[in-house]
DNA sequence: CTGTCGTTTATTTTT
DNA sequence: TAAACGACAG
C-alpha cells in the first residue's frame, strides 16, 4: 500500500469507517505495534510475520502517534534485512519513512565513528578489516614472535570473542598461566596495536569502540535524545556487546522493542548468546510480552512437524506455532544408497515437478556444510538444469578483488601497511619477501607507515638501488593516485589503477578470463552505484563493501534452483524445500553428540531449515558418505528424522516407490542398538595399544553402551593404563574408567 | 624472486 | 578429496 492510499486511509479513519493503520494486522500482530511507550518483547514464531508487524508499527507510530520518524531508530543484522525493512516502511508511510534510521548494528556503529573518530583514538579515514584481513594480522604477528603460525583462525575468532566480551588484552593476561596462553595475550596485545597504527578496526571494534563511545555521557546522551523509539530485529542473535549497546542507549527513555524468536537463534558459535531474549524481561521488568503464534508461510504438516521437533528443546518459551493452511502433501523422507544418489533423487523430484508446472526457482537445497554443494552442482550441470549457490565463495573474498580493494584501501588511508603489504607485488614487480622484510624491519624500528618506508626507501641502508627504483616508481603511482582521488570518481581511480599496473594483463592466461570478469563486474557495481547517489567517495565505497555480504544480492526473478546453508536461508522462504544430508554425524553435527547445547543449537537450525518450506518438504539421507576422502558406510539417520510424527512423513524407497513400513526400518536407536551390538560381538575387542584413544572416539561399553571419549587426564605414573578417561554415555551420563579398566571397542 | 612439490587439515559465518 | 600453505630448488 502507498502512501497515497494511506491518505485514503485517514480520510476513512476520520468517518470512523476504518480504525486504524494496524487494521492490517491479525489480533497478536496488532497488539505487538501498538504498544509504543515502554519495553515490548515480541516473540515472533517462523513466518509469523514478523517484518509485517514491525513496519506497520513504525507506520503507525509516525502517522497516527505522530512520533518524528527521525527519532525511531531500527536495527536488523543483515544489510539485506534492513533494505527490506527501509521499502516497506517507505511504502507504509511514504516521504516520512525515509526519515527513519534503518542500519544494521555495524552500519549505525560506523556511523557513530566517523562522527566522533578523534574520541576513538582513530583518523576519520580509518578501513574496516574483514576476518581474512585479520588473520594476516595474527599470522605475521605469530611470525615475528618466532611462534609456530599455527590455529591462525582459532586465535583470530578467540580474540574477536574476547573484544566482544568487552575483555582487553589487559584484563586478559591476568587469566594467562600457562606458556600458551601468555603467548596468545602477547599476540592479541599486538594484534591491537597493529591495528591503531594501520588505523584499521575489525568488525568487533566497530561495537566495542562503539560501546566505549557510549561511555561518554555526553555522546550516549545525544544518541538517546536522537533515538527515543528503538527497535531490534532477532534479537535471540545478539552478543553481548551489542546487548550493552541496546541497554545504553535504551535506558533513558525505554521504549525499546525487541523482535526475535529463542527457537531460530543459530549463531551461538559467533557468540550470540541466547540468554539476551530469554531474559528480557528480567532487564526490563515492566516488559509486555506478546507472541505471534500464527504462521502464515507453511502448511499444517510443515508447522506440526517443526514444533515437534523443537519441543524437544529444554530452552524454549514455549510457543505454539499453528495455521490454518491444510495439505494433503507429507513430508517426504528419501534414503539414498550414497551422496551422488541422493543428489540425483533430488534432481529428478526436480525435473518432475517443474514438467508438473513449477518454476526452477521455486526450489531450494539447503544443506548443513558448504562442501555437499558440489554433488548437486554435478548432478544439475549433467542435466543443464540452472542452479545458483549462494555464499559459498563471497565474491568480494576472491583475490583480484581482494587485490583491487587493497589498493584503494591505501589510497584512501596510508597508514594501512597491511593492504600495501598485499600487493607492494602484485602483479609482480620484482618486491620480493626479502624486500618487504627489510622494510618491515626499517618501519618497525622507526615506528612509521610501510607507505612512508617507501616514500622514503632512501634511508633503508640495506635495500639495493634497483630495487629502490621500484619502490619508488610505486610510491609515485599511489601519489598520482591519492591526488586523483580528490577529484575523480571511485570507478575511474580503479580503471587507472589496473591501466598503470597492467593487472589484468599480467594474471595468468587459463586465469584471464574469469578474473577479468569479476574485476568488470566490481567496475560495474560502482558505476551502477555512481549513477544512483550521483558520486561516492571512495571512503564511502570502502565502507559499503566492507559492510555488505555476499548473500545480501539474492535476486528473486533469477530462474534457477538455489543451493545454500541451512544458515544463510535464515529470514527466506521458498515453495519446495529440500533437506539433504539429514544423517547423524553430520546433522547434527558429529561435535554435538556430547555437548547438549551444541546440540540444541543444531535442533534450532534443523527448526529453522523446516520453517522455510512453504508447501513441499523433502528430507533426503544418504546410507554412505565420503567426508575428507574418507568414506563412512552404514550412516545412521538424522535423530531429527525420528522426532518428526509419523504419520506426517511419507518414506519414498529408493526407487521412487513408497513404502508404507516407514516405522520398521531402523530409528536412530534401533540402528545405535545395532551397531553396538555389531562392535560387540566383532573382533576389534583387543586390548588398548598406546595412543590408541583420542578425544571424540566413539566407544562401546559392556554395561553402559554407546558413548563419547570427551577427556583424557593423564596421571603423573608414567604407566599409560593409569590415564583416566572421561567418557559421556549417550543413556547414563558422564562417567570415568581407568584405561587399563575400560572394556572398549572403538567405533570409528 | 619465482615456481613446484609435498604436507597438512578440515562446520556453520548475518557484519 | 581438495585447497591452501610452507619448504626448497631453480
């Protein structure tokens, strides 16, 4: 509805013949947006229309509360979510609505930044390193403390965990005992000190600077004071430093409404921390609760089936999904013989129902890791049936454009050495390691950018003349450069750059081709932006892209099948859906088998993968399986399968044929009972040899059955058989043997 | 400084 | 299995 017929609207409000904006919504829906004043918690089921409910809230908070738009500020997580959400309360409301702050947390972080730099300690220029940015970081610093690079990502997300705790290296070192620990404190003491000098901050640093802004009273007050109505979007999905920076900037006049759904919270890894929504009301005590219960998207078989599976979950509110969308289609359960037959299972299903009348695009894969993408995308590419992964590779990830950005990123700010680091010899240009390395040495020791090492390569004793040519020759170029951008345009700067430094010409040739396109294609991106805002500074541009995702340009009119994590179908809906890969081990997730709020966590995601169907449902498992090369025969199937009711699934035979004996084949625990009994009576019944146990080793006990090696103390006495193992049963709980006790029989 | 060969090591990843 | 990285020879 447009803004015109809004007018309409209010002219029919005044007769008394329409009530109001919320008369769009069902009852629930209409309680949730209007409550303006105070604290509200929504708790919105899968496809309960959530982002409906919210807009029509905002709409109604500028049109008939006649709230200023500009003091209601919206948060959402992707940039995708928040371009939505911008539309529809434009629609809503029209010119007013553009007035709205629509940004996701990062985004309106930043902007807090440029405004106030200096109180941050950083330039106004600063760059925003991605998570391949810092872990070249961590890397080279590891190099330089003559550690071993190793666990280079482990370190990189523990200190992007720690930052979002709020906790400094400072404060760190203070938990550090042992060798290990100490050197990690040392690594992310320096791992921040680079950054200040790069003036560079990591996608972490855009909350905690953000959160350390709000320290300031005067600062946290004008934000308050800007944004008197906030809202959140999933919220289940915040951490902790972004709760913070919700409470600071709420607590003045609480009108604070939180949007999410405990059961979809799918993050945990990334630190998301489930708590923030369960205990909102304990935060805000005066909070009113209210449950969009209604789904609108799936059938009744889809929703029954998912709400199964989820009550399974000790950490849930509690919401009772329901519609009123009846179908006759089960759920369809597929067992494969092995992964390439399961995926030609699917493409067939595929072919059938489109000569039935659907629409390529009308399907989706999703799947739990990125690696089973590649036996569909063969499957599809035999029967040119068009197909379209999303997220695996980000397009900005590749490395020309990598390359490309790391230009532009030192044009816009010299201090950033990591990016001229990047490509000082790309193309090569005969600046080799040696070369850097002396430099490194020389900026290190004057304290100094590596661009003004090289500006100023002259002073670096050891470098040959030569090769003190070439630093200048590209010192010179990335002069000219830094002046074009005062007054050029981002798209004629990146022309200029591949012209001078012949780029493309100098990849490789089988190579050329595909990377000159994705070079074309990012030329392309900044022309199409140049001629929507008219010019974009290249700190802007840089902005954007370091802020923007691959799978924010999901593009709805393309005809081809998509293919994507079960994550990133999180907030989308698609008419059939299949789920492959539905087999214990690898969904859940084989990490999960001990830790019960792992597995939890892949319950959720399991609810989240159900909740996207829309009419047809297919689960598919597939009986062998190579992971790593190795292949895993007698895959037992998802437990999720078997939490589902039995009459809502129809088990398809792997010819096609359906079979009505569903319940006789084997459970998850019927097969578990098989296996065990299978190891018990086989001859892997010998003793323990040394090493022969590690963590995660699947184990049988006489007595106590199937369980999990989760921990192994080894005793002073040098007498192996003397270690203790920690072993979690799956039936009785955790118990610990003595290796020399323990009748075992290893499973894998 | 560059290219090749063997070794290593694996989820999920809104920003 | 396969990609990515480090060591070493040219």
């Amino acid at each position: 509805m447009c803004y015109n017929t809004w007018k309409k609207v209010d002219f029919l409000v005044k007769r008394g013949i329409v009530m109001s904006i919320l008369d769009g919504l069902n009852s629930e829906q209409r309680e949730a947006a209007s409550i303006i004043d105070g604290p509200v918690l929504i708790l919105a089921g899968a496809g309960s229309g959530k982002t409906r409910t919210i807009t029509y809230r905002i709409a109604h908070m500028i049109l008939e509360k006649e709230i200023s738009p500009s003091s209601i500020l919206a948060v959402t997580f992707t940039n995708k979510a928040a371009k939505e959400m911008k539309e529809r309360v434009e629609k809503l409301a029209g010119e007013h609505g553009t007035r709205v702050l629509v940004s996701t947390f990062h985004s309106f972080g930043v902007r807090m930044l440029r405004t106030y730099s200096e109180k941050a300690g950083l330039m106004p220029n600063f760059n925003i390193y991605d998570a391949g940015d810092q872990r070249s970081v961590v890397s080279k610093i590891m190099k330089s403390m003559k550690m071993e690079a190793k666990e280079v990502s482990k370190l990189t997300s523990k200190i992007s965990k720690l930052k979002e705790e709020g906790v400094t290296p400072d404060e760190y070192s203070g938990y550090a005992y042992s060798v290990q620990e100490k050197n990690f404190v040392e690594v992310y003491r320096k791992y921040c000190e680079e950054l200040k000098r790069n003036n560079a901050i990591d996608f972490s640093d855009i909350l905690l600077y953000t959160n350390i802004l709000f320290k300031d009273k005067e600062i946290l007050e004008r934000a308050q004071d800007r944004f008197r109505y906030i809202m959140i979007d999933e919220y289940q999905d915040t951490n902790k430093i972004q709760y913070e920076i919700v409470k600071k900037l709420a607590s003045k006049y609480r009108n604070i409404c939180v949007v999410g759904d405990e059961d979809q919270s799918i993050y945990r890894f990334r630190g998301a921390d489930i708590k923030n929504i369960l205990d909102f009301e304990k935060d805000y005590k005066e909070a009113k609760v209210v449950k969009l219960e209604r789904n609108y998207r799936s059938t009744d078989i889809i929703v029954e089936s998912a709400s199964a599976i989820i009550s399974k979950n000790i950490s849930s509110k509690g919401k009772k999904l329901w519609t009123d969308k009846k179908s006759s289609h089960k759920i369809k359960l597929y067992e494969a013989y092995d992964a390439a037959a399961e995926a030609e299972f699917i493409v067939k299903e595929i072919e059938k129902l489109k000569e039935a009348g659907k629409e390529f695009s009308d399907f989706t894969i999703l799947y739990r890791t990125n690696a089973q993408s590649r036996l569909f995308e063969d499957s599809f590419r035999k029967k040119s049936i068009p197909y379209k992964i999303y997220g695996s590779i980000e397009f900005y990830q590749r490395k020309e454009i990598k390359d490309i950005m790391a230009y532009l990123c030192v044009i816009n700010n010299q201090n950033d050495s990591l990016s001229l680091a990047r490509i000082l010899n790309v193309p090569a240009r005969g600046i080799g390691d040696t070369t850097i390395e002396k430099l490194e040495k020389f900026r290190e020791a004057m304290n100094v950018s590596l661009y003004y090492a090289i500006k100023n390569c002259d002073a670096v004793n050891e470098l040959s003349p030569a090769v003190k040519t070439k630093l200048k020759s590209v010192a010179m170029l990335f002069e000219s450069w830094i002046e074009k951008s005062e007054y050029d345009t981002t798209s004629d700067i990146v022309k200029d750059i591949l012209e001078k430094t012949s780029y493309i010409e100098k990849i490789e040739e089988n190579e050329r081709e595909e990377r000159g396109r994705n070079i074309q294609e990012l030329i392309n991106g900044i022309i199409e932006k140049e001629s929507e805002t008219g010019y974009i500074s290249l700190q802007d541009y840089l902005e954007e892209m370091s802020l923007v995702s691959g799978t924010d340009n999901l593009e709805e009119s393309e005809k081809a099948v998509k293919l994507m994590t079960i994550h990133s179908s999180k907030g989308l809906e698609f008419p059939v859906v299949f789920i492959a890969g539905m087999e214990e081990e690898l969904f859940p997730n084989s990490k999960s088998n001990v830790d019960n709020e792992e597995l939890e966590e892949e319950r959720r995601l399991c609810y989240v993968a159900i909740t996207r169907a829309e009419e047809k449902l297919y689960l598919t498992y597939s009986k062998q399986r190579s992971i790593y090369g190795i292949t895993s025969y007698y895959r037992v199937r998802s437990r999720f399968i078997d939490e589902i009711p039995n009459k809502n699934i129809e088990f398809v035979g792997s010819e096609g044929k359906v079979i009505e004996a569903f319940a006789e084949t084997d459970s998850f625990e019927d097969q578990n009972y098989m296996k065990n009994m299978e190891f018990l009576f086989s001859k892997k019944k010998s003793a323990p040899a040394e090493d022969d146990y590690r963590i995660g080793d699947m184990i049988v006990h006489k007595s106590y059955g199937k369980g999990k090696i989760v921990g192994i103390e080894k005793l002073k006495e040098k007498k192996d058989d003397n270690d203790k193992l920690k072993i979690q049963f799956f039936e009785s709980g955790e118990k610990s043997f003595r290796r020399g006790m323990l009748e075992r029989f290893i499973i894998n």
